[in-house]
C-alpha cells in the first residue's frame, strides 16, 4: 500500500467513525509528520494577515498583539 | 498569558460556525481565526503537504505554537513531531518569558541546602507539556557541584521518575570553576544560590484525575575542609490529570 493510499484509507475510517488498527494507525502519524515544516525562523517577522475569529470579528496580526508579544497557535482542526 | 501582557490566537483551516461551536463547547474567548483555504497557513510555510490533496483533511499545517515579541519577531517556536504533545500556557510562560507561577510547587531541604521545585501548572491533560522550574539556596560557606565532574564527586541534578512522566530535560546554568588548591583540583561549584529551568512532559496513559509527579533531587556539598555524603532527596508534586479535550466529532 502506497502512502497516499494509507493515509487516505485512515482519514476515510476517521470520518466515518469505522475502527483502526494501532498499528497502521502509528504508520499514519509517522506519514503525516514526514518533512516537518515549522515556518518563520527564530528572529525573523512572521507575515501579516487578517482573519476572522468564531464571531466574524477581522483581526490582524497587529489587533492580536499584547504589549509584550503574543502567542501564535496553529491547530489542525477542532472538527476531528 | 492576557493578564501578563501577551495576546493569544489560535489559526486553523476549520469554518467559522465549526470554530463557534468549539469554543462555545469549552468556553474559549481568545478568537480562533477561520483560515478557510488555508491561504495564512500557506503564506507561513507550514502546510502539511503530506494529506493528498482533494482530501477534505488537506489545508492543515504542521501544528504548532510561535511565541512572538510585541514587533512580530519569533521569539520562540513549538513545532513537535507528535501532534498530540503539546505545550502549556503556563509551561510557555514559565521557559519563555520567566514568569513562575506557585500552583504546584514542593520545597525541600537537606543538610544546608533548600531547594524549592515548582510545576508550571497544578493540573494538566495526558501528554502536555508543564515547565520545571527549580531554585536551590545553599547555606553560605559551602558549594555544591555542576558538571563536568570527577567520578568521586556527585553533581547537582533534578530527575523526575514514576510511571506519569513520559519525558523530561532539566537544565542548571554553568558552573564556576573554583580551585581547590590543597587537592590541586579546579572543580565546577555553586554558591549562594542558583536556578534550574525545564520541562516534562505527562504520560498519554495517564489516567485523569490525581496524581502525584515524584522525582530526586542529587547533590553533594563540601566547604572549603570537608565534604558531606552525598544526599539524594526524594520529592512529591501533587497534581490532577485532566481529561483530555476532544474534537467536536469525537
């Protein structure tokens, strides 16, 4: 089974709710968490952006800082 | 993190409606940005290009945490290869910005050392990750050891164990060489005081509700004629295991 395949396979089971085997399971983490990529350097700016939040309020980078920083959080996905 | 001047916002490729649900569901107010598209999550290098494309899981990134000064600079970043191991603010709070808190903390003390090993956080889920932050006072007139050290001496060092702790790094500043001219030995001592910086991370197995987080803390002291046996200090740090936060699916 070729990776696509297998995560593919997975993420199928995810959504469906259908049972996963550990191990394959294990597999899947280790596929997903290849070529791990973790943006901006230490000491760099990160890019600007605006968003908007769960209540449709724009933020951008600047309306989120605090007067000594912030911390920036990147999640997968609170749906699953 | 607001009370100590620093903003939070959590960025993930999920709708608006999906990201009210969740936070109406475990009370968060700090915004979670709908990155439909994923197009911020792109801008930043971060999208994890392993899920295929066409696949409704593409657009994730790579999860993780940028601890940003007041200009945008990256102070800091957790980017961990499990996903499910995660800092804590207050562990953030603790390794980045000093600030310790005193929720969960032991003080000990052994022949002429006081030593006080504080968590970052009284309560954690299974896999976080909490701070260490520990603060030695030795009495004045003797030292204990850093490393490197002789095999004959025993050096300064915290080391957590027990069934709860999945993994753990503790770390003491750099010790100052102090010779010792009647041994003709130039060794690596502490005086006075000094502190420790760290972190654990709580098993994944572990199940919610109280636990204890049990550790040792090693040393020996000398002055300038003598030196004592080595101590080994046993310690206890209450803390209560959450459950951990799911998903809306799940």
């Amino acid at each position: 089974m070729d990776s696509t395949e297998l995560i593919n396979g997975i993420l199928r089971k995810m959504g469906s709710g259908e049972k996963i085997d550990p191990a394959e399971f294990k597999k899947f983490v280790d596929l997903q968490n290849a070529d791990l990529r973790t943006g901006p350097a230490v000491g760099s700016k990160v890019p600007d952006f605006a968003l908007e939040d769960q209540n449709g309020r724009r933020f951008t980078l600047h309306d989120l800082m605090g007067s000594k920083g912030m911390l920036l959080v990147f999640t997968r996905s609170a749906d699953w | 993190m607001q009370r100590a001047g620093l903003g939070v916002a959590a960025v993930s490729y999920d709708a608006k409606a999906t990201l009210k649900r969740f936070a109406d569901a475990h009370q968060i107010t700090y915004p979670l940005l709908s990155d439909e598209g994923s197009a911020v999550i792109r801008k930043f290098g971060i999208l994890n290009t392993n899920i295929p494309e066409g696949n409704m899981f593409h657009g994730i990134p790579f999860p993780g945490d940028y601890v940003l000064a007041a200009d945008g600079t990256v102070k800091q970043k957790h980017f961990l290869p499990n996903y499910q191991t995660r800092p804590t603010a207050s562990g953030i709070l603790l390794a980045d910005f000093n600030m310790v808190g005193d929720q969960a903390s032991v003080s000990i003390s052994a022949e002429d050392v006081q030593a006080k090993i504080s968590l970052s956080s009284a309560q954690a889920a299974p896999s976080q990750e909490l701070g260490v932050a520990v603060e030695i006072a030795i009495a004045p007139g003797w030292h204990i050891y850093g490393q490197p050290l002789p095999e004959n001496y025993v050096a300064t060092s915290l080391t957590f164990s027990g069934d709860a702790v999945a993994q753990q790094s503790i770390a003491f500043p750099p010790a100052v060489p102090l010779e010792f001219k009647a041994l003709g030995e130039t060794l690596p001592v502490y005086e006075g005081s000094l502190q420790g910086r760290g972190s654990i991370v709580i098993s994944g197995r572990v199940k919610p509700g109280t636990s204890k987080i049990a550790g040792t803390l090693r040393f020996q002291e000398c002055n300038d004629s003598i030196c004592k046996l080595p101590q080994e200090v046993p310690f206890e740090i209450p803390i209560k295991i959450e459950a951990m936060v799911p998903g809306l699916k799940n």
